[in-house]
C-alpha cells in the first residue's frame, strides 16, 4: 500500500487513487478498497454488529470477488453497566489482522460465518439518522443477516456505490 498523505483535503487518510490506510481511524468509517499482499481485493466494512437477545455481537465484513466473510470481532452486553468501551477499535485491529488472509480462513473463529455471493440475492443499506442507526441486511436465498454500525454519520452511500461496483446484485438504499 502506497504513502498516506494527510494533506489530501478529504480530511482522510488516503493516498493519491483513494485507499485509506487500515491502520488510521478512516478505516473505521468508510469502506475500503484494500489490495492484499497476496493479491486479493477486499471490500473491508468495519464497525458492524449484530443484535442479540443480550448482547452486541461485532463483526468485521470482508467482501471478495466469490465471497463474503462475516469475521467474529467482539462481543458486549446491551446494559450500559456492563457495556465494554472500545470494542470498535478491537474490531478494527482484528479487521486489519484478518486482510491478507486467505478467504478459507476467514470465518475460522468460533462465531464467523461466510456465504457466496452468488447465493446473495439483495443487499439493502439504511443510512443513519437522529433517530436510527444505519443498518444493512443481506439477502441471501436461505436467510436475513441484519447488521447495524454504531456511528450514526457512517457513509453508507459510499458503501452501497463500492458493493454495486464490486458485484452484480441488487444494492438498495433507503
């Protein structure tokens, strides 16, 4: 991966075609087009959860040309009590430990899954608000994934134009 420039006037972290650096805060706010030292192109979207009866299950999502791969970051409880703080940049740093690895051991933890994208049949992106988190649920021909991001601003627009570049399947914004 090339140089940052910081002085890019995108206020992000980016070199001079547009990839943002995995190891800056910008990676937790956009999707990045990352390529791998082993050759692969990822879509890496970080800072997504899945809502459980107790608890936040945090998970990286890495999108490849024949897969995607839902990596187990983290879990917190819903009660603020018990809430752990900083549990997106731990999911963050596993994200950028998981880019250069092969798509067969990406959903080698206990509670990372993967389907293929021929199987995915819609992928619908809400945009947060005041109100309501930003959330994208994945379509596929056997089951609803639903996840949500913690950061009300995430640039879903910029990850519903990444998906439909990167796949042949249906990308809905609302």
């Amino acid at each position: 991966m090339s140089g940052a420039d910081p002085n890019d006037g995108t206020g992000r972290d980016s070199d001079v075609d547009g990839n943002v650096d995995p190891a800056s805060d910008a990676a937790r706010t956009a999707p990045l087009v990352v390529e791998t030292e082993t050759g692969g192109r990822w879509i890496w979207a970080s800072g997504w959860y899945r809502v459980r009866p107790r608890i936040f299950v945090q998970h990286e999502l890495f999108f490849d040309e024949e897969r995607l791969s839902c990596v187990y970051a983290d879990q917190s409880y819903k009660s603020y009590l018990l809430r752990r703080d900083g549990r997106d940049r731990e999911a963050a740093r596993i994200g950028r430990a998981y880019l250069d690895r092969p798509p067969a051991e990406m959903i080698d933890r206990e509670r990372s899954f993967g389907f293929p994208i021929e199987d995915v049949r819609e992928i619908r992106i809400r945009s947060g608000s005041l109100l309501f988190k930003p959330k994208l649920v994945i379509e596929t021909t056997d089951r609803s994934v639903e996840f949500y991001h913690g950061r009300r601003s995430q640039d879903t627009a910029a990850l519903a134009e990444t998906l439909r570049t990167q796949y042949d399947v249906d990308v809905v914004e609302k």
